[in-house]
C-alpha cells in the first residue's frame, strides 16, 4: 500500500519541475484569452477610428463604383485603378491590422510572460502515430475542448441572436436610408453589436483560465518518490549530507578545544556545564566565550583547563547562565558583566598571589547572577 501511494501523483509540481516544464515550451495556454483579445483590440480600434474609417469607406465606394470616361476608352488603365484603390484600402485599414497583429503576438503574454523555447520547434515525430492520435481524439482533454466549444457557442451565439434581435428595426431601417447616410449607421450597428458579443466572450474567458492554470498544475504534479529523487538531486543524499554536518560538527569541536588553552577562566556547574572565557584589553569590547559544553564535553573543557593550568572556578548559577545564553565567539550578555568581572578579578588575583605569593584570594562565593538567566531558578524574563 504505501508503494502504491509512493507512486500516486500527489504531490504539489516544485518549483524546479515548473522551471524545467517552461524551458521545453510547456506552460498554460488558453485560446479563448488570445481570441478575446485580438477580437477586443480589434473591436476597440474600430470604434474609435469609427468617424475616419467611414468617410474612407465611402469615399473608396464612390471611387470604385464611378467609371470615368478614360476608363471607358481606355481599359489598359482599369489596372493600375484597381491596383490604386487596393493600396489605399490596404493604407486606410493598416493601423486596425497592426493593432490585430500586437494583440496577436503579446495576447499570450498575458499568462507566462515573454517565453522562448527550442525544444517547441523541434518536430516530434510521434504525434504522427495515428494510434496515438485517435486516443487524443477520444481523451479527456478532447472531451473537455467540445465542452468549451459547446459552450462558447451556446453563449456567443445567445447573445448575438439578442443584439440582432435587439436591433432589428434599425437593421430593416438600413434598407430605406441613402448610402452616404446608411454606412455609417451600420458601422454603428456593427460595431456595438461585435463589442456586445465580444463581451460575452469574457465569460468564457473567466472560466477558461483558471481551468487552463489548474490542468497545467495537475499535469506536471508529482509522486512523493519523485520529489525525494529530485531532493538527492537538487540538495544531496541525505546521509551524505548527515555525514557532512558530522565532520562540520566534528571540526568545530576540534577548534573549540585548541582555544580552550587561550582561555583566562573556565566556569563550571561543577559537573554538568563548562563555560570558558577570554578577555582582552585590546580589541574586546566584553569577555568572549571561547568554548562551551555539557556533561562529556564539559568534562573535556575541564581536563584539557587543568593541563594547560587554566583557572576553574565553580559558580553553578553562572555557568548555567552563560551556557544557555551564549554562543561560542559571541560576548557575554551585559547582565552577566559584573558577575564575570568579579570572577575575572578573582583569576588575576589568583595568577599574582601564584607567581608573587602572598595572601591568597578568596573565592567569590555570591556572584550577581539575575534569577531570570538562571535556568534553574525557575524566573523567566
């Protein structure tokens, strides 16, 4: 059971999947985005150069259908006419035509942003299988395209019967008006009724492309063994990747304990935590902490202190607060000042009383210690 549900598509498409899909070409596409907007920009561009492409119009019919007596004795020239009003028909509807081609070429932006990929125009031979053709004919996929297209015929074609219905007089009322006065009208009548129908076509929009998206996910989501395939790929096997922290670990520790020689004072619990601390005049702005521990580890801070006859001293509140509020290299939280110093004139005391002699120095038995940095004392801040 649990193989079977390794291998079931569960898992959410990464980010690196997503990436590797766009690289080939394969991302969410939906037509019905880039026919609403070729038809839209083009409805648009209509009605606002409405006034212009009207009085063109008319002008191109009245030239077009008026023969003039060169023509007549001259039919070498009905060419070169045509030729004429063809460039200037060709002039008057070039910035619709521009128009259509931006909203063509940018129309499937609007989804994925600017995409080119190679692997698209390499032909692939196996899409002419007609076996494989034939099964895309009865799929799911084919099945879900003659619904859209049942659908967008059903409502473009709803609406369009309303706007012709709507607008039948003014249409039967076409019939009786002069020519310079009826193509106006009916640029008028074209023109609301395409926007009106374009408008439908939103609809279909708002459906196709959440659905577009959501197909596209679904199809690049992943088994639970391909995402830990592509973990071991992206970030490394996982017991490697262990061992490699071991040896980090390992190393760190190694370093603490070569520093523990440096150190001027080691704080102990005495038997559960090691704290070691240095200071210097000169460049340190607190004492740092040079190493740290607990149980075996402590016990080695404290062996490898008394080889290289750094001082001990046993302050279990302090020890426990400098254990769990510091990090090694890190100084010494400000609380914590007095406390240390006192320890650390204790240690010089001790180092001149040893090298001079004299009267020995006490100890320091109650350090300054605040309640709320003590783990034991139960005070939180």
């Amino acid at each position: 059971m649990a193989e079977d549900s390794d291998l079931e598509k569960t898992e959410q498409p990464s980010q690196r999947k997503l990436d590797q899909a766009k690289e080939k070409g394969q991302v969410a596409r939906s037509r019905e985005l880039s026919t609403f907007s070729v038809l839209l920009v083009g409805g648009g561009t209509l009605w606002f150069m409405g006034a212009s492409l009207t009085q063109h119009m008319v002008k191109l019919l009245h030239d077009g259908l008026t023969i003039s007596q060169d023509l007549v004795y001259k039919p070498e020239l009905i060419i070169p006419h045509l030729y004429d009003l063809s460039l200037d028909m060709l002039i008057v509807f070039s910035p619709v035509l521009l128009m259509l081609l931006l909203a063509a070429f940018f129309s499937p932006l609007l989804m994925n942003g600017w995409l080119f990929s190679a692997d698209a125009l390499m032909p692939k031979f196996s899409r002419m299988n007609p076996i494989s053709g034939i099964g895309r004919m009865f799929s799911a996929q084919s099945l879900v395209e003659l619904t859209k297209a049942i659908g967008k015929a059903i409502v473009v074609g709803g609406i369009a019967t309303w706007v012709i219905w709507h607008n039948r007089d003014d249409v039967l009322e076409l019939a009786t008006l002069s020519i310079i006065t009826a193509i106006p009208q009916m640029g008028s009548l074209v023109g609301g009724s395409f926007m009106a129908i374009v408008g439908a076509m939103l609809i279909i929009v708002a459906i196709d492309v959440p659905f577009q998206l959501y197909d596209h996910n679904k199809k690049l989501m992943m088994t639970k063994e391909e995402v830990r395939k592509e973990s071991k790929e992206t970030e490394g096997d996982p017991m490697v990747k262990g061992r490699i922290r071991s040896m980090q670990r390992e190393m760190a520790r190694r370093r603490m304990m070569e520093a523990i020689p440096t150190a001027d004072v080691v704080v102990t619990n005495p038997t559960h935590y090691s704290v070691a601390l240095k200071y210097s005049d000169s460049g340190m702005r607190a004492p740092t902490v040079v190493a740290k521990g607990s149980h075996l580890i402590a016990q080695r801070i404290r062996e490898i202190a008394a080889e290289n006859n750094v001082p001990i001293l046993e302050a279990p509140p302090l020890a426990r607060a400098l254990h769990k509020h510091t990090e090694i290299g890190e100084s010494i939280p400000e609380a914590l000042y007095t406390a240390v110093a006192e320890v650390l004139a204790y240690v010089y005391q001790l180092k001149r009383y040893q090298a001079q002699g004299g009267e020995r120095p006490q100890q320091p038995a109650e350090l300054p210690v605040p309640a709320e940095l003590d783990p034991a004392s139960g005070v939180t801040s």
